[in-house]
C-alpha cells in the first residue's frame, strides 16, 4: 500500500460533512468538489500500545 492516498486502493466513500482538506492526488478537482469520496489511507491519531 502507498500510504498517501496516491493509488486509490483507501478510497471511502463519505457518508455525511464535507472533506476540506483532499490531500490525495487520484481524485480529480470536480471528484474532489463532489465530496463523495476521499482517499483515507493512514490514520493520523494516537495509536493504543498492544498488551
């Protein structure tokens, strides 16, 4: 997997607000302004350490 949203494998759909921020690069500028989908392709947010 690319990690960056580049190879469209995270794309997800979006199920309710808007995506302000694509940072991907498969999407093109009409796709992006649609809001339908977004490319996720690593969570950004603290991770739980394993037991």
């Amino acid at each position: 997997m690319c990690q960056e949203g580049a190879c469209g494998t995270c794309e997800t759909r979006i199920l309710a607000r808007r995506a302000d921020d694509h940072r991907d690069s498969i999407l093109t500028l009409a796709e992006q302004a649609a809001n339908r989908t977004m490319m996720v392709p690593r969570g950004r947010g603290l991770r739980a350490a394993a037991p």
